[in-house]
C-alpha cells in the first residue's frame, strides 16, 4: 500500500506571533518555521502503518515556496521514502490544494491519504474534506485512531460527543487529530542523510490546476488584551457583580 501524506510549512506553534503593523498579516521573517504540528502526526501515522507491514510507501508532499523544502527534509528524516514539492510563491486556498493532491493522486494512485486535520496558521480544516469529494472516496476526519484491515480502515475519530469509530473502503482520506500519536523524536544522524536526498520538485503548471481565489483577508489584528479580573469575598457580592455586568 503507498500513502501520500500532506505537509505544510508554517510558524513554529512556540514563537509569539507578531502582527504586522499595516494589518495586513504576520511576522514570518526570521521567524522559526515548522511542520504543522498536525501534519506531523499525520506523517507519523503513515510511518506507524509502514512498520506495522500495512504499507510500503510513504510520500510527503507540500505545496509551497522554496524554503517548504527544510520541512519536506524533515519528514525524510522521520522516515518518509520520497518527497514532492510543488513549488509556488503564490498563496494556496483550501480548494485550491485539495485540485492539487487529487492531481497528484490520479498520477501515483495511492490507496490513502492522510493529512493534519488543520493547519494552525489559518484553522480552515477544509483540505481533506475537499479532496474527498473531488476524488470521490471515504473520508474518516479527526482521527484519534487507525488500523488497517486489508482494504478497510477502521478509523476511531472524536466527535462533540465522545468517540466514534468508522470502517471505510480503501482508497480513502483521513485526518489526523491531536490524540493520534505523538511524532518521533528525529537523530541527528537521520538529519543529515536527509540532506543528501533528493527532492522531486513540481511546478502548478505541471498540473493546469485553476486558482480557486475564493478567501480574502481583510485585516489581521491582536486578540483583545484580557482585562485584570477582580476578586470577590461573597456569593452575595459574587451575584451583585454580575447582576451589574448584566450577565444574569
């Protein structure tokens, strides 16, 4: 079985992220970059199922600038076999990723696909959902769980009400979520050796994939900052307080 498995390069989830003073986005200049953190588990998982003898293939794939080739090595230090980049300066959308993994997945026919089940620079959790439909296979989102039986994935995901558990054909799509696994602590001497592999580099014209522009970012601004809480020594106080907020 060969697995594809989606990466992206985002900012590392421990640096403060810092606002840019027009608005119009965040700080990424020398700025620590890292594999998405869900991405991450999504490759561990694939590794997991390849060391288990449920597959014999696993591909990391990322759409990006130049510089996504530091994470693509990074996933060939945790043990992928292969790496792809689709090279591109432009900003990629949700739909327009998922036109380009299902492109991708027409040429390799690979008989699944797991992908974070959201990227933390802009929380959309669309892209596998999206590739789903356009390739027309199961999906099995948020997964806390999978186990492979010959061409079925028996898939345990976290719903709002607990946990449910799915058994879905292959070739199939699913999502990665927080309680899958935890990633591999990667050696240095996997570091290096990664260096010296080689990385199949792609362009978007390579697929004559149309640019789905269908999200705009208006503005990008700070939370607001929390206000000082106030301590209280009474139930009576407690509830007179918050009679005055009009909160009860």
């Amino acid at each position: 079985m060969k697995i594809l498995v989606g990466i992206k390069r985002v900012v590392d989830y421990n640096v403060k992220i810092q606002v840019k003073p027009d608005g119009s986005g965040i700080t990424t200049s020398n700025v620590k970059m890292s594999i998405n953190p869900f991405d991450d588990i999504a490759i561990e998982a694939a590794l997991q199922l390849k060391e288990a003898g449920k597959a014999n293939e696993v591909i990391a794939i990322t759409i990006g600038s130049k510089t996504c080739q530091e994470q693509l090595r990074t996933a060939l230090a945790m043990g992928a076999d292969r790496a792809i980049h689709i090279e591109t300066d432009e900003e990629i959308q949700p739909l327009t990723c998922a036109r380009i993994l299902k492109a991708f997945v027409d040429k390799e026919k690979p008989e699944l696909v797991i992908l974070g089940k959201q990227a933390i620079d802009n929380d959309n959790s669309q892209t596998a959902q999206m590739l789903a439909a356009l390739a027309n296979w199961p999906q099995a989102t948020f997964a806390s769980s999978i186990e492979i039986e010959e061409n079925t994935a028996i898939v345990t995901r976290e719903i709002d009400a607990g946990l449910e558990t799915l058994a879905i054909d292959l070739p199939a799509v699913i999502s990665a979520d927080l309680r899958l696994n935890k990633p591999r602590y990667i050696k240095l001497p996997d570091m290096m050796k990664a260096k010296r592999k080689s990385i199949e580099t792609l362009t978007l014209e390579d697929f004559n994939i149309e640019q789905a522009e269908l999200i705009k970012v208006l503005k990008t601004t700070r939370p607001t900052p929390r206000q000082s809480g106030i301590k209280v020594e009474t139930v009576e106080e407690l509830l007179s307080t918050l009679k005055k907020k009009g909160l009860i």
